[in-house]
C-alpha cells in the first residue's frame, strides 16, 4: 500500500521483520489504555497492513482456510471473552501481552465446526467485512447489529447464558457504506 510510508517507515525494515510484516494475521491492540473493551482484533488476510509496535501479531502455526483468520478475529472481539480477559487479568491491565492471549479458552470445535452457528458466523463476518472500508471507526464495526450477533452466538458456543442486548438477529441493514 502507498499509503503505508505516511504512517510507517519501510525503508529501514529489515527482509525477516518484513516477511512477517506483509504475511496473512489477526492484528490485536496491545495498548488499551483505559478503554472498556479490552481486547479489539482485526483481520489481515491479504498481508497488506504493517502493524504498529503498539500491536500483538497472531500468526496461524500451520496452514488453515482464511474463515480461520476471521473465525479468530470474531472471537477476539467478543463480549464473552473481553469479560473472560478482564477477569482474568483485571480492568487496570493496560498492556495486552502475547502471553495473555494463550490463557484465552476456545471451544474444541471453534474453527473448524460447521454448526449452523459456526455457519451463521461466517456469514456475519462477511458481511461486515464487505461494509469495512477506510474512514469507517472500529467503534462503529464493533457496536453493530452483527458483532452484537457475533458476541451472542460465541457464547452460545461457550454454554453461557446470553445477554438480552444481543439476543436479537441482526437486521437486514448494516454498517453505514
């Protein structure tokens, strides 16, 4: 991307850090600050985002289908597991390390069931993904009707009792584009 060099400098990278820069991953916030949401993921299929320092890079240790890739980065942004990582390591924690995300239970079949669930996620996904674009805030991806969905079905997943915010389907229409 063009584009990269306004935010990042390429120039001095070396050929590893490169190689792993430009290479398909799950980008998570490190640095939360003081934000409620803990945990904030998103998908780079496509290895075309250099990732700040400020960010934990999740690469897949063997090779899995990209649904994989979104799977992980719908989980990551989950209610469920926000609240699970906040309990875990407390409210205060500012600083997400890559250790911290090993601690993080997923279901035994989580991606790689085909359970209507796991099916009615995919299509959630998809659909957000086909609305993200540049200029569109994390905050509005993550307070739409289908990551409220998304948050809703991995709990299902989980066994745990759902809240009454995002028991509802998300409806026909999505994130503004």
């Amino acid at each position: 991307d063009p584009n990269a060099q306004m935010y990042v400098n390429t120039s001095g990278m070396d050929p590893e850090t490169r190689n792993w820069q430009l290479r398909s991953k799950v980008i998570c916030q490190r640095i939360t600050g003081q934000n409620n949401k803990r945990l904030i993921a998103a998908c780079d299929v496509s290895g075309q985002y250099i990732a700040h320092p400020s960010t934990n890079l999740l690469f897949l240790k063997q090779t899995r289908p990209m649904s994989t890739f979104h799977r992980l980065t719908a989980l990551l942004n989950a209610e469920c597991i926000n609240e699970y990582y906040k309990t875990l390591f407390g409210e205060a924690n500012t600083n997400i390390t890559a250790d911290a995300l090993h601690f993080l239970p997923i279901p035994n079949d989580f991606f790689d069931g085909d359970s209507p669930e796991h099916q009615e996620v995919d299509r959630l996904v998809s659909t957000i993904r086909a609305h993200v674009r540049p200029g569109v805030a994390t905050a509005e991806v993550l307070s739409s009707p289908e990551a409220a969905r998304i948050s809703a079905l991995i709990a299902e997943m989980f066994g745990l009792p759902v809240s009454r915010r995002n028991e509802r389907r998300a409806p026909d229409r999505v994130i503004n584009g």
